[in-house]
C-alpha cells in the first residue's frame, strides 16, 4: 500500500508453505496483490505451493514467483560442542536433537512417540531445544519409556553448540515447512539429520547421502532411522560430512546475494 501511485517494484518474501488463500483478505493486501511484481520463496516447495492454487479455474502467474534458497556460510558456524552433563546425558549416550517450538505442525509429539520403537538396551537421549512449554507434551513424555532420556531445554542461546554435541538431528515437521534453520545449523556442523518430506525441508539434503528422509507423521520411520544412524557410525560419519559440504556449496550466501541482486536487475529494466 505504501507504494501505490509510485514508480517502484514491491517484491514480496514467503518462507513457509500454505496459509495463503484467495479467500483471506489478508492474502489479497499481500502475496496474491497484483501490485506485488515478485514473491521470493525460500524453497521449491513454497513457489509450487503458490502454482498449485486455483480460484475458478484461473491460476497465477508463475514468472511471479522465484525460489532463491536463504544463504548460509560454513564460516558462521564455529561454536565449540556443549557440555551435555548439565543435562545428566551420559559421555556415551547417543543424542538426538531437535530445535522448535512445541506447536501441532513441528510433530514433536511424533517425535516423542518414536522412542517407543527403539529398543530400551540402547542409551538413546533426545535433547529438545525451544519453547516446549505444553501439557499434552508432558504427559505424553512421562508416558514414555524414554522419559528420563527425553530432556527440554527451553530456550537456550546456545542451541548451536548443544546441536553441535548431537550425534543426530530429526525434524519431525508435519506440514508448512519452508527451509529451516535448525537442519541447516545441524547439517554446517557435521550432524546428519533426519527430516520429513514437509514442504522444503528434503531440498536440503540428498537422502541416504547427505541425510534421512522419511514420510511426515510416522514415528516408526522415525525410530528405524534414528536406528540405523546408531547402528552405523561410519555412514553416520559420512553422512554428517556430505551434510556440512552440500551446505557450503548448495547454500552458499554467495549465491543468495547473486540471485537476489539478479532479480533486482531485471526488474529495473
């Protein structure tokens, strides 16, 4: 609105799929406004969301939207391992992390429900980072058997080094992901990660290479992944080093910055 009647190019940012629609007001003041002359999105899956809408048989315009991914640099991420003990987590324990806040959409809850699928022999810990402030997800921790290996943490402005002290990082979102920072952050520092197919979440990673992709809302292959991280230490290895390498080369901040200065470009022409 600030632009109207004035020679400018609006350029609009969307950095999660779904909750726009033709029938909120608010999507028409933003992303659907025909002033709006490009839409930014974060991944692949958040511009395909926006070409697969319909309203009376009409679409929109795809040369609107362009994916330009959110760079990192490998140079960002340096922060030395925590100490796990404030925890009481075992030297030897095999630790999962997680960074979110406690809402329907992360799948925590599915997350939590995967521990019952992993054999008790195994000291698993799964280390929660984030606002898990909830009721429902307290008592389903005290109902499981790993519950004196689940730990949250609220929010901590650590929570890089304590993903650099994992040995696994598991995403468990079940819809509207754009590109999150949590599985990047784990990927620079060597974690392999376990993600869902939620939204752009698997444009991060090559599955079996450089991380573990598994259906949204299955807290089984949830465990079987988490399984055969712990019981494969040298793939697990491996996999953390083609992580950190597919951020420093697929999500340089370099190409983010010539991508974006790009689009400026031709819109000025």
């Amino acid at each position: 609105l600030a632009a109207t009647g004035l020679p400018v190019k609006v350029v609009a940012y969307r950095g999660i799929v779904e909750n726009v629609s033709f029938f909120n007001p608010g999507s028409w003041m933003t992303y659907l406004n025909p002033k709006v002359d490009r839409v930014v999105c974060v991944a692949e899956a958040v511009r395909k969301f926006f070409l697969n809408m319909r309203f009376l048989g009409m679409r929109l315009p795809a040369e609107k939207f362009i994916t330009i991914y959110k760079g990192h640099s490998l140079d960002w991420y340096n922060d030395q391992p925590a100490d796990l003990g404030e925890f009481n987590i075992p030297e030897n324990a095999f630790v999962v992390g997680c960074i979110a806040n406690y809402r329907p959409r992360k799948g925590i809850d599915v997350m939590v429900d995967a521990a019952r699928y992993l054999s008790p022999e195994e000291l698993v810990h799964f280390l929660l980072v984030g606002d898990m402030n909830s009721t429902k997800l307290t008592k389903q921790i005290n109902k499981s058997p790993f519950r004196h290996a689940i730990h949250r943490t609220g929010y901590r402005f650590d929570a890089p080094a304590l993903m650099a002290s994992c040995d696994a990082y598991v995403l468990p979102a079940l819809r509207r992901e754009g590109l999150p920072k949590g599985v990047i952050e784990a990927m620079a520092y060597a974690v392999p990660p376990i993600v869902t197919d939620s939204g752009g979440s698997p444009e991060l990673i090559e599955d079996r290479l450089s991380g573990l992709i598994v259906p949204s809302g299955n807290a089984r292959a949830i465990a079987e992944a988490i399984t055969f991280l712990l019981e494969n230490p040298d793939a697990r290895r491996q996999i953390g080093i083609n992580a950190r390498e597919r951020i420093g080369s697929h999500f340089r901040i370099e190409k983010t910055v010539e991508k974006t200065y790009r689009l400026y470009e031709q819109l000025c022409e």
